[in-house]
C-alpha cells in the first residue's frame, strides 16, 4: 500500500508505517508542504496513493467537495456495523 502523508502528521507516526514496510511519501519531502488540500488529493489520486491525515478539512472535502462519493458512506457503514 502506498501512502501519503499530510504535512500535519508526526515524523514517528511516518517513520513506524515505513519500519512496518508502508511506502510512504511525505508532504513536506515531495515540495507539497503549505499547498491547498485539493491539490495534495489531486497528486495522490494521479499516483495512485492513499492520503492520510489528521487534518478535518479532507474529511469536508469527502463529504462535500471533489470527493464526494468516493468516501465511506456513513449511513452504510452504521447500519452494516
């Protein structure tokens, strides 16, 4: 699994997913650090990696944004679980 790791992350957060052989890209190590989280969605998607952050703002643009309905649907997920 290839992942990307928002700028807001921990460095021992990062440095144990890639100890547990996660490839992992950070932010601020791929010129990304201080951009719009649009734009770190868009290189995510583009290279095909995984976003993970602490950072609410992904969350509304899940539910919101360029990304609705490619997020996990609540309801669903409530009633399945």
């Amino acid at each position: 699994m290839r992942l990307l790791a928002d700028e807001n992350l921990h460095a021992g957060l990062i440095q144990g997913l890639r100890k547990a052989n996660f490839e992992v890209l950070f932010v601020p190590d791929i010129d990304l650090a201080g951009h719009k989280d649009r734009e770190i969605l868009e290189y995510a998607e583009k290279n095909d990696l995984l976003v993970i952050s602490g950072d609410k703002d992904f969350g509304g643009l899940i539910e919101f944004g360029i990304l609705w309905g490619m997020g996990v649907d609540r309801k669903s997920a409530q009633q399945n679980g």
